[in-house]
C-alpha cells in the first residue's frame, strides 16, 4: 500500500484528462478529488483541504483565471500550490498569474513529468 502524501484537487472539463490524471496521482500514492469546472471546484473547497490544486483554463461556468483569483484568495496564505494547465500558447496575461504565484503547465505535458512538479513542489 503506498503512503497518502496528501489530496490533490483537479479542475477540468476533459473527463479523459481528468480519468488519466487520477489514475497517475493515485498510483503515486495521492488522494484525488475532481470537480468538473471551477464553480463546481470552488463549492467543493468549502469541505476540502487540499495539499495542491490543477486547474484548466478554458472551462465552462467559471474559466480558470477567476477560478485562480478565488482559489488564490482561499489557499495561498496556507502555502497551497496551484498548478493551471492550459492548450494556449503563452499570453501576455500569464506573467500575470505566475506573479500571483500560479505555475502555468502548456498542454499536452507528460503525466510523469506533472508528477515530478508536483511532489518537488510538495517536497
């Protein structure tokens, strides 16, 4: 049995993604939650202590820049990472999320190399 090294919260509108994701986080001994959009993901935080957060960008309902303004306002005083994927090529705008302190991923990435960032960033 592998050891719980923590929740990982994943916010994305691609059930596949979603599907692999869980998969690979589980199998490296993290306890995945997902939500389908960052409405769903932000109501789902009034009951989660996650270790770490991945949200999408391009999601209906709520889009994953006001998705990070919230998650920013909720976890980033206790040290919570929050990684953004993204299929967007880089934006100017995206200086402005990592100043904010988000960690921008371009899509597609390897799941291995996501696992790597997250458990340095876990330390």
């Amino acid at each position: 049995m592998t050891q719980d090294k923590g929740t990982i919260f994943i916010m994305d509108d691609d059930l596949a993604l979603q599907t692999v994701l869980e998969y690979a986080l589980r199998n490296a001994g993290y306890d995945v939650v997902v939500a389908r959009d960052g409405q769903e993901g932000i109501k789902r935080l009034e009951t989660l202590a996650p270790t770490l957060v991945i949200s999408d960008i391009m999601m209906p309902n709520m889009d994953g820049v006001e998705t990070f303004q919230h998650l920013k306002e909720r976890l980033q005083d206790d040290g919570i990472p929050i990684i953004i994927m993204t299929a967007l090529n880089r934006k100017p705008w995206f200086a402005d999320l990592e100043a904010e302190g988000a960690v921008i991923i371009q899509k597609p990435f390897e799941v291995d190399r996501l696992i790597g960032l997250i458990n340095t960033m876990l330390g």
